[in-house]
C-alpha cells in the first residue's frame, strides 16, 4: 500500500509541475518510442508479425505514432466502449478513454482484471510491468493531449525505476457458476524441487464446458498445470482421486508409476504465472469429459535453506453448451529432442505440420532457465516466416491471445525455435528438474 500511495503521490506532484516544461529538452514523442516503446514492446509488435496484424500496432518502425493516437483498438470490447487507443483529448477525460492506459496501468490491474477481462491481458505481457517513471512519463503524455512534437513532459520521470509488485497470495472468490479446486498447503523441502499431481474428482454426470480459467499460486511456483486423461489410459492406472503423487521421491529419485501416467495425460491449462485469469473469446470454450476429472500438476522450487509452503487455488467458469459454438481443443506440441553441448549456445527448431484447417487462439512457451530465447515462426504458404510468439524470459513466459484466432491451413505448420546458454561443464538434454531443458508451446485450437 505504501508503494501505491508513493506512485500517485509522486504522479500528482510531476503533472502539477508539467506547465514548467518548455520547448528546450528532447521531443516528448521521440523520448517515448526511443526509451519506453522499442525496449519494451517492440519484441511482440514488430512488423509483418501476428501481434502486428492482430492490433494494428507496428512499435518496431521508427514512427509509430500514427498507429497509436487517435486510432480505434481492435479488441472490439474496448472499442464498443469508445475507447482509442490512446486519446487526444488530453486530461483525465483522455487518459480514460485511452486504451493504451488500461493496458499498463500494472496498479490498477484488479479493476482490469474484474471489470475489464474481455480487454486481454495487461502489457507488457509476463508480468513485466513498465516502471513507475514510464508509466508516470506515458501518462503525463497523453494528458497533455499526446502531441507529436514539443516537449511537455519532464524527462527525469524516467529515473524513477521502482515496478509494481503484485499484491499476496489469497484465497480467491469460488465462481458463480463452476467449481474451485485447491491444492495445499503443502511443504516443498530446503534445496529441493517438488513436483506431484493430484487426481481430483469434480463430481459431474455430464460434459462440463469451461470458457474461463482462474489460477492464483503462493510465491514459488515453477508451474502450474492442469490435465485430463485420453481415451488410450488402461482403466487400472487411473490415479485414485485425492492420492498425492509426487514425480520424485525425497532423494531425488523418479517415481516410475507417476512417469508412467503421465503419458496419457491430455493438456487442459495452466501457467507459470503466479496470477493468472483467462477468459476464451465468446462461443469458445473447453470441454472436460463426464468420465474424468482434473489431474492437478504443482512444481515449486526451494533454493533456500528452509521450508517452503506451497498452494494453488483453481476456479473453473462455466457456461451451457448451447452457448457453445467452437470446442476449443488443447495441444502441446513437445520437442523432446534436446541436447545442449556444455559451454555453448544452441539453437534448436522443430517443425509442427497441420494435417487440416486449424484456428488457433492461443499460444505460450514452457522452458527451463537455460533458455535465452523462444520463437514461433508460420511454416510455409503466403505468411512462411511470420512470427506469431516471442519471449526471452523463461520464468514468466508471456500468453499471446488471438481474436479472431490465427487460421493455419492444412501442409502449412508452426515452427518452433529455441535458443539455450548452457554454461556448465556437462551436456544438458531433456528432463522435468529445472536443471534440465524443455521446448513446448501450449495453447488451443479449434477445427
């Protein structure tokens, strides 16, 4: 709370200033594009790229400037609500009908969250939040009508490096319609990595359609995934429901028979974030099966020398089935083939072809921390080497939403390409510790 009161403390007193800024210093826009923009954003929209073409915004170029101001956003939700992209109105009225402010103001994100979940995620996406100088910079911008040229903003707003920090971990609210699952609390031994899953029963006769997802996790957590099971699992291996079992033993040690269910795990969801809420695009939801429940699957990793808690709480929105026209349809297309010399940096690409007209509306990375980059490229036909997904930060990999859903023709595919720094004395190959190394992209479809 402290943090807050300090940055609207601060903001007040920098736009009370704002009259004594003159002509003399830098360009506010150019300042903006130069220090706060490519840094930040351009990594997603840069041009001829899916993000690019699904907002309209090029951020790479060196004047983007029309692209932003003025302009009516895409996301049909912010633009029935007569917002632009960003206003130049100026003042407070401007700065709320502007986009672009909802989509940063990291301080206001419970008000986004609840109010506004139809808008899609907070940017920069992945939890990194611009700092409270930029934020403070963009915003005493666009009160001032967001000119293109002058100087009308104090340029040392940019010292100010001090970032948004989410609020603690609690109990969410159970949903109106659906179901709250928990995990926890449970223990996470000093220097040691626990992962287990837990088979839970959500005691439904009939197929259950899911179009929004709620995660929030205790600090800790390397990820957090939820999973049915296919048609292929021998009815005598199902998991008990409520049975905690864990991938290793406190040794360290793989536990065979959880490896061994895990082949027929079918993705449902989940994250790496330590928050997070989704919600699919209207008439789209997910389908779990009247025979199975949800196979929770928790990882946390303890580096400290004391006890670790952790805890997960899910909630589970539904909607009735008439009100469904898309069953989305959950991949994750895994590339086990992984070895990283020691000393070296790798590159690995793995080519994912369609056999038929896919749509997809989503897509995200799962990594260990030796990775430096992640890319997905369009494979093939009229878009061949567009890039629709890019991250460089394995920890808090960034869920891209597309609406309309990117549509991938039969023989065209995605194609995958991840860039690791492996600098230890020994190879690296693939494996579930965070010492070891993954290359999988998430996400839905439909046909």
């Amino acid at each position: 709370m402290k943090s807050t009161l300090t940055f609207f403390f601060s903001l007040l007193l920098f736009i009370s200033c704002q009259d004594s800024v003159d002509d003399k210093g830098a360009v506010t826009w150019t300042v903006l594009q130069k220090d706060i923009l490519k840094p930040n954003c351009s990594n997603c929209h840069m041009a001829g790229s899916a993000i690019e073409r699904q907002s309209g915004l090029d951020l790479s170029s060196n004047d983007s400037y029309d692209s932003l101001v003025g302009v009516s956003p895409k996301n049909n939700a912010a633009n029935k609500d007569g917002l632009l992209i960003v206003s130049p109105e100026g003042g407070m009225k401007g700065l709320t009908k502007s986009y672009l402010w909802e989509k940063i103001n990291a301080y206001d994100q419970e008000h986004f969250l609840s109010d506004h979940p139809e808008y899609g995620q907070l940017m920069p996406p992945g939890g990194n939040f611009l700092s409270d100088g930029e934020l403070q910079f963009i915003r005493a911008w666009i009160e001032a009508g967001a000119p293109k040229s002058g100087n009308v903003v104090d340029e040392n707003l940019l010292l100010d490096t001090n970032r948004y920090e989410p609020k603690p971990f609690s109990k969410p609210e159970p949903p109106t319609n659906g179901l709250q699952l928990h995990l926890g609390p449970f223990e996470i031994q000093p220097n040691f990595e626990r992962e287990f899953f837990q088979y839970t029963e959500l005691n439904h006769t009939g197929d259950l359609y899911v179009n929004r997802i709620e995660i929030e996790m205790r600090p800790g957590s390397h990820h957090f995934l939820l999973y049915t099971f296919n048609e292929n699992i021998p009815q005598q291996i199902i998991p008990n429901y409520g049975e905690i079992r864990d991938l290793r033993d406190r040794y360290g040690a793989t536990n065979l028979s959880t490896l061994y269910t895990m082949q027929f795990h079918k993705f449902f969801g989940g994250t790496q974030w330590s928050r997070l809420d989704y919600v699919l695009p209207d008439g789209v939801a997910l389908k779990i099966p009247a025979k199975y429940g949800l196979d929770q699957n928790t990882h946390y990793v303890n580096r400290t020398d004391s006890t670790m808690i952790g805890e997960v709480y899910t909630n589970i929105h539904l909607i009735e089935q008439n009100n469904v026209k898309h069953v989305a349809q959950l991949f994750d297309f895994n590339n086990r083939d992984i070895y990283l010399p020691p000393k070296k940096i790798t590159t690995i690409q793995k080519v994912f072809r369609m056999d038929d007209t896919y749509y997809f509306g989503q897509v995200f990375s799962h990594a260990h921390e030796k990775m430096t980059e992640f890319l997905v490229e369009i494979d093939g036909g009229d878009r061949d080497g567009e890039v629709i997904y890019w991250t460089n930060d394995w920890e808090h990999p960034p869920i891209i939403n597309y609406n309309p859903p990117i549509i991938i023709n039969a023989g065209e595919g995605l194609r995958l390409k991840a860039t690791y720094d492996n600098p230890t004395n020994e190879p690296v190959g693939f494996g579930f510790k965070s010492t070891d190394e993954m290359m999988i992209l998430f996400g839905w479809y439909y046909k």
